[in-house]
C-alpha cells in the first residue's frame, strides 16, 4: 500500500470514528488497529488527533463545498440553488460523513475553538459571496440582507436534512421552497 493509500485509508476509518463516536469518543489507537498500522504511522503522516480531524474538516470538508458549487451549472437564480441543494442528495455515503462532522463543528458540537473560528470566516465570506449573487436578481436592493439570510437559512435546513436527517428532497420540494423565498424578490425575467 503506498503513503497515499495509508493516509487516505486513515482518514476514512477516522472519519467513521469521528462520526460514531465524536472527536473525544475516538481513539488514535482505535483507528490505527482498524486501519491496521502501528500508532507511529499515524503519527508519521498527523502529528496528532487534533491535526487529523483539522485535516478532515480545513481540506475534505470545504473542498467538498468547493466542489459542489463548481458543479452547478445553472441559467438563473433558483435553478443555481436548486442544483446546489439537490445534489447532497447524491453525496457518497463518505462525503456525507465528511459533511456531517463538518456541520457538527459549525454546530459547535465537535472540534476545537480553532476550527469554529475557521468555519465562522467560512460563512462571512459564504453570506457575502450569496449577497452578491442574489443581489444581481433583485428587482430591488431594498431587502438584498433579509432574503440573503432566509436563502441561507434554508439552505442550511435543507442540506442538513439530507446529510444529518438522511432524508431525500426532491427537486421540486426544493424548487418549490426556494421559490417562495426568492420569487417576491427577483425579477420577472429572471424565472
């Protein structure tokens, strides 16, 4: 098995730990035994518990994010977040573990002050970056904030009930609920 294999492979037997049994549940020793390696591999390749799970979730997890959006290719404003929501529904079953602890750290249920802080930066730069798309579309600046947050808001809730619920949404249950937050807002010619 190469380095890259080994490191991958602990970071997936990780990633179950961390979501079974919580970062303070899981046990370096545990995951090297199912990983079958030695505790100094481990720590060959993350210096600690703590730098494994920042691993996961500074780079898998918002490269994750990254990815998705990238993956939207959308005409207009509530198809782009249609597609965004629509396809956690289809995350591998790795990637919504990934996804999981991710939301348990924004959540503050998992994790240190470090990544809270890193996931609080995450989401100023998240809430502009939505500001700024939605605001295009607006017929009008005036509630560019308020529909900002509501979109967030239920992007949240939906994407956590597919990843942490296990729930399936359909698209047009997503298509239907977005439109009622953005359709009073956006212009005519933009639907």
């Amino acid at each position: 098995m190469s380095d890259t294999e080994l490191k991958d492979k602990i970071k997936k037997i990780a990633v179950e730990y961390f979501n079974k049994d919580g970062y303070n549940g899981a046990t370096i020793r545990t995951i090297a035994k199912e990983a079958d390696c030695s505790l100094p591999m481990i720590y060959y390749y993350f210096k600690s518990k703590k730098e494994l799970f920042h691993e996961i979730i500074i780079k898998d997890y918002f490269n994750l994010l990254k990815k998705q959006a990238k993956q939207v290719n959308a005409n207009n404003i509530i198809d782009f977040y249609t597609q965004l929501i629509y396809q956690t529904n289809h995350l591998s079953d790795y990637d919504k573990k990934i996804y999981r602890l991710g939301i348990k750290v924004y959540l503050t249920y998992e994790g240190d002050h470090g990544l809270r802080e890193s996931m609080v930066k995450w989401e100023k730069i998240m809430q502009q970056t939505h500001y700024k798309l939605i605001l295009s579309h607006l017929s009008s600046g005036k509630n560019a904030a308020l529909t900002t947050r509501v979109l967030v808001r239920l992007m949240d809730n939906s994407i956590e009930s597919i990843v942490v619920r296990d729930r399936y949404l359909s698209e047009k249950d997503i298509r239907d609920e977005l439109s009622v937050v953005l359709s009073g807002s956006i212009m005519l010619n933009d639907r």
